[in-house]
C-alpha cells in the first residue's frame, strides 16, 4: 500500500531533501499491522536519519509492542526517562552505521 499523503509530508518535514524519496520506498518494507501509525512512529523516531528509520521499522515487525512503547509515551515512566531511552536506542543504532569510503 503506498504511503498517506499526510506520511509523505512527515518525511518532507524530518528527511533531507535528497533522502525522502528513500524513505518512503523504506516505508514501503513494512508489512505489518497499524501500517500508517507505525510508518509515522518510525519516521519520527529516526530523527531524519535513514538507518535509523531501517531499524525501527525491523523493530516494529518484531517486536510490536516494543515498538509502541518506544514510540507512545508510556505512563509507567516520567518524560525525561522515554526521551533518554530513544536516545540511547538510537545511539546505538548509529554505533552499527557503516563508514562511507574514504580516500586511500
């Protein structure tokens, strides 16, 4: 199913011009349940950064509820506590981005 115009605007808003485009075709890999939701919790959750949009999107397939807890803001934890878990996911979600070749 193709992206929602409202989804299509969100990556125009959190991407790099030159990536969007990407992003939507990423966007297009995910086949599971709450299709829209998940596709805007993903893009907001990559923080325009395309690997990152990879791997939650990977997460929201494997782990649903992971994923929404990641995404939501759950009651269980003060606001501080979830934006520091994202961040730390996402850290080490950049720990794994491979290095573009450099001159040799």
């Amino acid at each position: 199913m193709p992206v929602s115009p409202d989804t299509r605007d969100l990556c125009q808003a959190v991407f790099a011009p030159d990536l969007v485009e990407l992003a939507v075709s990423a966007l297009g890999t995910y086949a599971g349940p709450n299709e829209a939701w998940v596709h805007q919790a993903a893009i907001r959750l990559s923080e325009g950064e395309l690997h990152r949009l990879g791997r939650w999107l990977n997460e929201a397939e494997r782990r649903l509820e992971t994923f929404r807890w990641y995404a939501d803001e759950p009651a269980d934890v003060s606001p501080e506590s979830h934006r520091f878990a994202v961040e730390f996911i996402n850290a080490l979600i950049d720990k794994d981005v491979p290095e573009p070749p450099g001159p040799r």
